[in-house]
C-alpha cells in the first residue's frame, strides 16, 4: 500500500471521490472541499493547507482521509482556545497542528472514507496509523480528528486519540406528519408560544421559499451572499466563503445546498444557507437585511423544521452552540473530537482537562434537557 498526501481536493479525480463510502456527505465532498478550497476559503491564506491523505494499491484509491495542517485554529471548532499559549509557557510551539475536519464546519460526519466494497475494518486502522506517521514527520503538535461519526470513535481511541466530548442541539424526526402533529407534543404554553412566533412573521407579509443550489441563479446569490456577509460583519465575524464559493458549490452539489429564502414584495431580504445528505439536514449561515421579530427563527429553524418532514430526513444539526434552540425542540446531543498529542508531558495535561471537562459536559447535557419544551411522558 501507498500513502500520498494531495495538496489540494481536487487533486483527487471525482471519480474516486464517487468511489467512497461517505453516505453523501455534502462536506467531505470533492464540491465543497475543493471549491472552498480553490476560492480561498479553505485555502493555505487562510491557515488551510491541505494534505489529504490518500491511501492507495496499484494505483487503486483505497481510502482517503481529508487532512489540513494548520497554522492556526480559526475557523475549525476544535475548541483548543487556550492550547497554544500552554505550548508556548512550556517552551513548545503549537503550530503547526494536524486538522481532520471541515472548514468552518463543525458538523458530526465520515472523516476515515473507505472505498465502497471493502472491509472498513481493515482500511480504517491503516488510515490512522498514516495520519499519526504524516503528524511526526511534519512535525506537528497534534493531529486532531474532529466531529467524528459514532462508528469511529472506538476505532481512534484504541488508537490512542483523546476523545473530548461536545454538545450540539439537533432536531429528531420522530414520525411526524406535519409541523402541527410536531408542536402537538410540546407542553400547552410552550406550543402556543411558538404559535404566535411564526404567525407574527406570517403576518409581516413575508413570503419564504426554500431553494436548492441548482435553482439558484448567480443574481439571487449575489442577494444572499450580500445578507450573509453582511449579517457576519456586522456582528464582528469574518465571512470567510465569498461569492464565487456559493456559485459554483451550488452548481456542484445541486440539491445538496438548500437556501430558506424570505421575500418580501418579490425581493430576497433574508436567507438561511443549510446542506444536506439522504437524512441529514445541516443548517450553516444566516443573513438578513430587515429587523423582523422571529425572522431568524423562523428561517434557521422552524423552515428547516418543516422541509424534514416534507423530505423524509432523519435529522436537522442548525449548528454549534445556541441554548435558543431548546425552546424550539432541538434536543441536547453529545458530540466527539479525537485527539493525538505528540509530547508526552502536553498529552497528560490535555487528558486531564478533557477528563474534568467531560463530567461538566455532562452536566449541561443533562441541565439543558431539562429545558425540553416536549410534555412528560410515562
């Protein structure tokens, strides 16, 4: 077997890409990684700098992991605020790092990708063992594995990564015939509060379409893309996906990429951009251009709410953080990172703080269920 390390997603022909199992996951798609990646977004200027990890047999693509060294942590999620300067207190650098994971991303996914047809078991331990190899000889801190898939946690924890939980806030699909037969297991006041929400917004006047990337022309991105960047700047963030990204992305990944649109007297004034797979909804970035009470809600939630049951999809992630989503039926759900740490005396300091953050994760998982608007059952 050969390892090669690909200095760009595209790098890789699409067909190989096609070739693995990744359950349609619009973001370690060679459409999401390699636009963002040739557009800048996810870009060596911006502390991206790929180095896919390609794992061949006879020129046969075997199993690939998506793979950055990173030259800071902006825009990862890997939660590691406070690492470097402890590097730096101890005489160590902390950069550059090893990133497994999706720009600006921080959405639960495959990250060891296997060729359809052959045996994960043997591919994925491979995989990990190369990106532990690649770490050492790049000289990095770390390799970091992030949001990883509840199948692969085992497999990186017998490989000796950290695991360090999250919480997200996800919506399940129980069954649900309509948003009504939804909020019908919500508990009297917190139903008919929601209620008045969406009809406040109704009544606006709004009109709210949801669009998918193939049905989006590049004047109505330009709209959207304006709300985005706009919306970000305006509460100090950086708006790191330009225009051109969401052209071509929506062009490749077609009915991947779904935009909540709102119109008002024809014109796009607000928009929420989400992806999705087969069963997953995933919703990413929020702009607006009007002051509407419940706007943002409506358009991040309660619309991302209702194209699940229409479409039969099993899920609904809107996002990191945002205790907001509780009252809307977004349930508390744990998520997990895998770390490998090459100095011996960091990696011990590392597992004791994710070992007393984890009984406080916990904690919150549990405090914020609590906060449920869903009636008791049983």
């Amino acid at each position: 077997m050969e390892i090669i390390l690909h200095p760009a997603a595209t790098d890789i022909p699409d067909s190989d890409w096609a070739s693995l199992d990744h359950g349609d996951d619009p973001f370690v798609s060679r459409a999401f990684l390699g636009t963002a990646e040739k557009v800048g977004a996810g870009g060596t200027a911006m502390g991206w700098q790929a180095q896919h990890l390609g794992l061949y047999e006879d020129g046969l693509l075997l199993g690939l992991l998506p793979l950055y060294l990173r030259s800071h942590s902006f825009g990862d999620f890997s939660r590691d605020w406070n690492w470097a300067s402890a590097w730096q207190r101890a005489g160590l650098n902390y950069y550059p790092k090893l990133v497994s994971g999706v720009p600006y991303t921080p959405a639960p996914g495959p990250r060891l990708l296997v060729r359809q047809g052959m045996e994960r078991e043997s591919i994925a331990p491979v995989l990990i063992e190369a990106a532990l190899e690649a770490a050492q000889r790049l000289k990095a801190s770390s390799w970091q594995c992030l949001f990883v898939e509840e199948d692969d946690r085992a497999r990186l924890e017998e490989a000796g990564l950290l695991m360090r939980r999250g919480v997200q806030f996800h919506w399940i699909n129980r069954d649900y015939r309509d948003f009504d037969d939804f909020l019908a297991g919500f508990t009297a006041d917190k139903r008919k509060k929601l209620k008045r929400e969406r009809r406040a917004v109704l009544e606006s006047g709004l009109r709210m379409e949801a669009m998918h990337g193939d049905e989006i022309d590049p004047g109505l991105w330009r709209a959207i893309h304006r709300q985005y960047r706009d919306t970000f700047v305006r509460y100090g963030n950086h708006p790191a996906f330009p225009l051109e990204f969401f052209i071509e992305a929506g062009t490749l990944l077609a009915r991947r990429l779904v935009v909540f649109i709102a119109f008002q007297h024809g014109t796009p004034v607000a928009s929420a951009i989400c992806y999705r797979d087969g069963h997953t909804l995933h919703g990413r970035h929020w702009g607006t251009e009007i002051e509407i009470p419940g706007l943002h809600f409506e358009l991040c939630y309660h619309q991302g709410i209702e194209y699940c049951i229409r479409n039969g999809l099993q899920r609904f992630e809107p996002g990191a953080q945002g205790e907001h989503k509780l009252a809307r039926g977004f349930e508390p759900v744990a998520t997990w990172s895998g770390f490998w740490i090459a100095h011996p005396g960091m990696r011990r300091a590392v597992a004791d703080f994710i070992a007393r953050e984890d009984s406080a994760m916990q904690d919150y998982a549990a405090e914020t269920a609590a906060h449920l608007p869903f009636k008791l059952t049983g």
